[in-house]
C-alpha cells in the first residue's frame, strides 16, 4: 500500500466514487441555495447539473488515477457551458461562485474519507493541503478557461447587439407608411432576436387622434415569425382590434412606459413600449418558444433601443400619414366633386395623389359651363406637394373660375391668373417663416420641371427661360381650353403646360401644335391662343406631367404610349380614363399626383341655331320677336315664348339705342344632357351680339325713371344672364327655363 500523500489522495478518491452520486446531489443542494439564478428555468437547470455530474466523475477520476495539477482537465463541455452562460445573460461572477462552491463540497467530501485511510496525522496534514493545491488550481484554471469563453462570447454579443440596432436604425422606417414600418421590426426581430414578434399601436393613433393609453384598445398592426407554422399562432389578427386587460403586462407598459418580461413553461416574453416623443403609441411582444431562454437584462436593453428607434420611424409615419390625409382631404375638397351640368361636350375626369413621400400634390381639373353652349375645359399643376401646395391650387382654381365667369379670351385669362400667381409669390417672399406643408418638395425650375421632359420634341418646347424659377416659393402651370359647341372649334392657350392630345375622327392621334407660354409666375409675358377645329366624334385629352413621367420611362415613351390608349374604343368615357391610368401608372401609387380630363365634342346642327341680322333700327323689333316665337315653336318651346319674347326686346332694343351695328340675334337650343329621376331639362339659350363696348348694368329704377327697368326684368325672367366680350364688340345673353333665377318670382305665370 502506497503510503505517501499522493497515493493517499488516490486512494480517497477510490472511495469516494460509489458515493459519486450522493456528492452531486450535494454539490446540486449546495448551489440551489447559494446561486438560484442557475436554477431559474428548466433548460438552464439541466445544464448545471449535467455540468456538476461531469465535473464531480471527471475530478474523481483524475484523483484516482493520480494525475497531477496540470494533467487535471476538465470535462470537454465545460468551455461551451460558459458560453451558453454568457448567452444566457448568467452574470460571470455567478459562474465563478458555483465553481467555488462545487470545489468546496467535493474537497470535504474528500477530507472526510482521510480519517479512514490513515490514523497517520503527520500524512493528512500532508494530504490536506495536497487537495486543497489540487482544488485551488483545478478551479483557477476551469476559472480562466470559463471567463476566457465567456468573455468571448460576451464581445461577440455585444457586436452583434450593436449590428442589430445599427440594422434595426438601416431597416426600419424606410417608407413613411406605419403597416410597413411596424412590419420592418417585427421582420427584423424575428430573424434572430425572438421567434414571435407582434406590434400593437392605440387605435386612437391609427386613426390619427391623439393617444388615449387609458382605453387600452390596440390594433394589431404587424407581426413576425421565425418560422410560420412552426409555433403557437397568435389569437389576434393584423388588423384586428382587441383590449387590453387592466393588469396585463402590456396594460401596464401603457401605462407606466416601462417594459415588462416574464418566462412560461414554454415561453419566455418581452413586452417594450413603443414611446417617441413622450407619447407611449402602442406596445412590441418579442416571444420565444423554440428554446424558451429568458431574456436578460442585456436583451432588454436591446430590446428597448430596437423599439425606440422604431417607435420614432413609427411616429414618423403616423404624423405623415396624418397630415397626407390631411393635404388628401383639402385637395378632394377643392376639386370638383362632379363635373358641373353642361351640353357642349362629354366628360370624364380623374385625379391620383402621388405615392410615397411625395403625397399629395396641386394638380387640378375643372369642368366650367360658359354661354352660348360653351364650355371651359382647365388642367393646372401648381410646384410642390403637401397642403401648402393643395391650398394653393384651390386659390389657382377659385380664380380661374371667376375669370372664366367674366368670359376672357384663353390668352387673356392666363394673363390675369399670371397676375394672381405673381401676387401669391409675393405674398409667400414676404412670410417670414413660410411653412410649405408635410410632404412638399422645394420649387423646382417650371420650365424644365413642369415641362414634358428633356427633349423639346415637337410641340413640346419649354418655353423661354427654361431654368428660371418663379418668385418666392409658387409656381404652376395651366391648360385653358374653350370649346364652341356651336361652332365646333376649341380655343387653346397654355402656361408652361405639357400639350393636349387630340384623337381625331379618322383614329388617329397627336398632340396639339400650342405655343408653350411661360409658366405661371414669371409675370411679364405673353401667352398665345389657338383655334383649332374640334368636330362631333373626336376626344380631347388633357393631362399632367405626372400620367407621362414615370421611373421606367421618359416623356416621349409617356407620350407615345397615351397615343396608344386613347386610339382604342372604350364603352365610354369613364372606362377610358380608367384604361389610360391603367396602362400608364401600372401601380396605384405615382411617383407624381396625376389629374387626367378627357373631352368629346358635341356639335349643334343648323336645326338647333337660328340667327337673325338686324338693322339698327327700333322698328326691328317687333320682327325680332316674331321670329323668335316662331321658332321657339317649331322647336315645340311655346311655354317659354313669352318670356324669351320679352328678353329679346329688351336686349335688342338696347343693343339698338346703345350698340353699334351689325347687330345680330342668335337663339341655340342646347343639347340638355340626362337628368335621372326628373327627365331632360328644357331650355333656351338669347343672344344679342353688337360692335359696340358699353356693356349695360343691373340698376334698380327709381319710382319716376323712365328708364332701367329692362335688364331688372331679363334678370328675373332668364335663370342666368350676363356679356362677354369679343375682339369687337359684345353679346349679352340670357339663358330661359321657364323658371328663372332662384329667389325671383316666375312672372310668367298664370299667363
């Protein structure tokens, strides 16, 4: 029998092996009451017995076998086990404690079987401190190697904590859209952070009110799985809305703006609110269940910087989509909610907002019934987007209707909205703080910005001055189109407006030969109307820049492709404006707002227009008036004879006394368009027309006037009235219906 202090130890190590297993559950007693935190959940629990049991067999057996301080190794697992600690979150310093203290229990145990072996105090001495050199430096160097993984596996967390927020920061909040934004996180985190992510935001925040986190009512906005079907699916739906139960962990991350976890049997969770700006908007659950590790404290800071760097890109967007609502909302306002009742042609018109961050823009159409059955046909584009640009399209659109009200020549109504526009800049040069609206994008150069493209082409130059940029901050563009229904031509004049399309009676299609006129804004210059023949069975079209533009393709190929549409028969006007944006915007969403307006003529026959030249004489009259009854009847009007009878009298008479000569009578009987529900309007339009400039006034005639009662009774007798002027001279007309103007009696009746 050996008797030195080696063999001894080899020798209690010899005996303490049967009772391997009672040492282990010791160890095991031992660091559930001094290290619970090893103990904290089922899978962490395993590991540590499975690494006491290869620790006590594998220091047991090198003992026996007599192996030394340096030939003492530890089990091959122990390098992994740490850093399956460290990713765990297992603070190292509990590591070390648990190995301390499975050293201490193994060492008494040992010191227990000496007693036993030897009554030699002399060699238990020797012993003693032979096992404790042993232990001392078996536990430095399992030690080293541990926090040495550990360590390791800590920096190669942090890097990869640090490229998930710088990730999260690259990945999150590209588009100002709040389902793709929430989206993004829970896309992001489930990749390797959780396997079940779901975003919740206030319903009061998605419907754009401020939040109210008492209610606690959320809507699922997103989620991600790591691999879908692969675990629980969550019970509530995107898009679906649910309640939040007070005392829940997400009731009370509303509430406080503190994050909460907790771990299961089968799942551990996180729940971080989503807070941006003081405000609390909605709260993030990062779940696991494939391997239900509990979140650390470390996961929880990353957690919580993830979620604030989304809450601000989710923040973002909700202000955005607000206010693009907004912008939305006012620009719907301003435009025509239908295009106003008129003969002269057939309609049909769209508008798009722009998609993405561009949102809404200051495209417009307008539809605006003129006399003697004519119509205005306006397409306007105003730089920039948002509700700064909106609000100025409907000041643009309120003043071509008032101008268009007094009847100007096209070129002339450019001029004076010129004015208006040059006005408006000014105004905007003046503000000290200009506040252009979400969305808006800085005034580019009208000519080249607003024009069709980089290439002139034909009938596509920019105009002079192409890189200049209006005063201040307001700039547009605009298509005034008059269409004679009796005459069948159409006037045109544009301002820096891209040119209409005309699909002719034979199929074929080209733009409109248009002088390009200066964008609106530069003040100064002149603009140039053309007339062109517009017969019955052709189409007008007039657009914006943004149904030609697109990523994919230049203004000539936008131009080309639009001639191509239109060419094709359509069931109606309606199906080929739909046909028009479906072939050139392939998505919903252009990267510039769209307003569409096509047009196809009607013309009136000769049966539907009579014109009678009078001389300058009152005898006139009376023939006058005979003629116009006479036709009234043959167009089966006899109800509105008398009342046009009187019109026509005064309007001639005074055409007469205070006209000049040639003097002209013209009655149009309009092509009244359907009416549902109350049948087809009936009405005439008188005209009286001389080269004479005084344009006659509404007055009220005093009791002994003779005279200033005619134009009184016109205005109570037509339902609309008014003058236009013409290069020479002027009309006054009267529209009858047999009802006249709201708020006038019918002097008619009972006649």
């Amino acid at each position: 029998m050996d008797g030195t202090a080696d063999g001894l130890v080899s020798r209690a190590a010899r005996a303490l092996a049967p009772r391997a297993d009672e040492l282990i559950t010791d160890v095991a007693r031992c660091l559930r009451a001094e290290v619970p935190e090893l103990w904290e959940d089922p899978e962490l629990a395993r590991m540590t017995s499975e690494n006491i049991a290869e620790h006590v067999a594998g220091v047991l057996g090198g003992l026996e076998a007599g192996l030394g301080p340096r030939s003492l190794e530890p089990p091959p697992a122990h390098v992994d086990r740490a850093r399956r600690l460290a990713r765990r979150g297992v603070p190292v310093t509990v590591m070390l404690r648990a190995h301390r203290l499975g050293e201490g229990v193994i060492l008494d145990g040992l010191l227990a079987e000496l007693p036993r072996l030897t009554d030699d105090p002399g060699l238990v001495d020797a012993v003693a401190r032979r096992l404790l050199a042993l232990s001392t430096r078996y536990v430095d160097r399992i030690g080293e190697q541990g926090v040495l993984a550990f360590q390791e596996e800590r920096d190669r967390r942090l890097q990869w904590r640090m490229s998930l927020v710088n990730e999260a920061g690259l990945r999150v909040g590209t588009a100002l859209d709040i389902a793709r934004t929430t989206q993004e996180l829970a896309d992001l985190a489930a990749e390797d952070f959780a396997d079940l992510v779901t975003v919740d935001l206030l319903d009061s925040v998605v419907r754009g009110d401020a939040p109210r986190a008492e209610r606690f009512l959320l809507r699922r906005v997103a989620q991600g799985t790591y691999a879908p079907g692969g675990g629980p699916e969550p019970a509530v739906k995107v898009q679906e809305l649910h309640s939040c139960p007070d005392g829940s962990p997400a009731a009370r991350a509303l509430a406080t703006g503190r994050p909460a976890r907790h771990t299961a049997a089968d799942r551990a969770t996180l729940v971080v609110p989503l807070t941006a700006r003081g405000t609390t908007l909605g709260v993030a659950r990062f779940s696991r269940h494939r391997d239900p590790a509990r979140f650390d404290d470390e996961d929880l800071v990353l957690a919580q910087e993830i979620a604030a760097r989304a809450a601000v890109a989710v923040d973002n967007a909700c202000r955005y989509t607000h206010a693009r609502a907004t912008a939305l909302t006012l620009q719907r306002s301003l435009l025509p909610r239908r295009t106003a009742e008129q003969s002269a042609a057939e309609v049909a018109c769209r508008y798009l907002p722009a998609g993405g961050r561009a949102g809404v823009g200051g495209d417009w159409y307008d539809v605006i019934p003129l006399s003697g059955a004519r119509v205005a046909l306006v397409v306007g584009d105003v730089v920039g987007h948002g509700i700064h640009a909106a609000a100025t399209m409907g000041r643009l659109r309120t003043a071509v209707r008032t101008l268009a009200d007094i009847d100007l020549p096209p070129d002339e109504l450019l001029t004076h909205l010129d004015d208006v526009v040059v006005r408006l800049c000014a105004e905007a040069a003046a503000d000290p703080d200009p506040d252009p609206g979400p969305g808006s994008r800085p005034a580019r150069g009208p000519g080249s910005a607003r024009g069709p493209g980089p290439g002139p082409g034909p009938g596509l130059d920019p105009g002079p001055d192409p890189g200049a940029a209006p005063a201040g901050d307001i700039g547009a563009t605009c298509l005034y189109a008059v269409y004679d229904a009796v005459a069948g031509r159409c006037s045109l004049a544009r301002a820096g407006h891209v040119p209409p399309t005309v699909v002719h009676r034979d199929g074929t299609a080209g733009l409109l030969d248009l002088p390009p006129g200066p964008p609106l804004g530069l003040g100064g210059l002149p603009f140039e109307a053309v007339e062109t023949d517009l017969p019955e069975g052709s189409l007008l079209a007039l657009y914006t820049d943004g149904l030609l533009e697109g990523h994919d393709h230049d203004v000539e190929a936008g131009l080309a492709a639009l001639r191509e549409v239109l060419v094709r028969p359509a069931a109606s006007l309606e199906a080929a404006c739909d046909t028009v944006l479906q072939a050139l915007l392939p998505t919903d969403r252009p990267h510039d707002d769209v307003a569409l307006l096509l047009a196809r003529p009607r013309t009136l026959g000769a049966d539907r227009v009579a014109v009678w030249d009078l001389a300058p004489d009152p005898a006139a009259v009376a023939p006058a008036r005979a003629g116009v009854a006479r036709q009234l009847t043959a167009w089966d009007l006899e109800d509105l004879a008398f009342a046009a009878e009187l019109v026509v009298s005064e309007l001639v008479t005074n055409a007469i006394r205070y006209g000049s000569p040639p003097i002209r009578l013209r009655l149009i009987l309009p092509r009244t368009p359907d009416r549902p529900g109350d049948g087809p309007a009936r009405a005439v339009l008188c005209e009286v027309s001389d080269a004479g400039g005084a344009v006659p006034h509404l007055r009220r005639a005093r009791t002994f006037d003779e005279g200033g009662r005619g134009l009184l009774l016109v205005a109570q007798l037509a339902a609309r009235w008014g003058t236009r002027h013409a290069r020479h001279g002027k009309t006054v007309w009267a529209e009858l219906t047999g009802t006249g103007p709201p708020g006038f009696p019918d002097l008619t009746a009972g006649l």
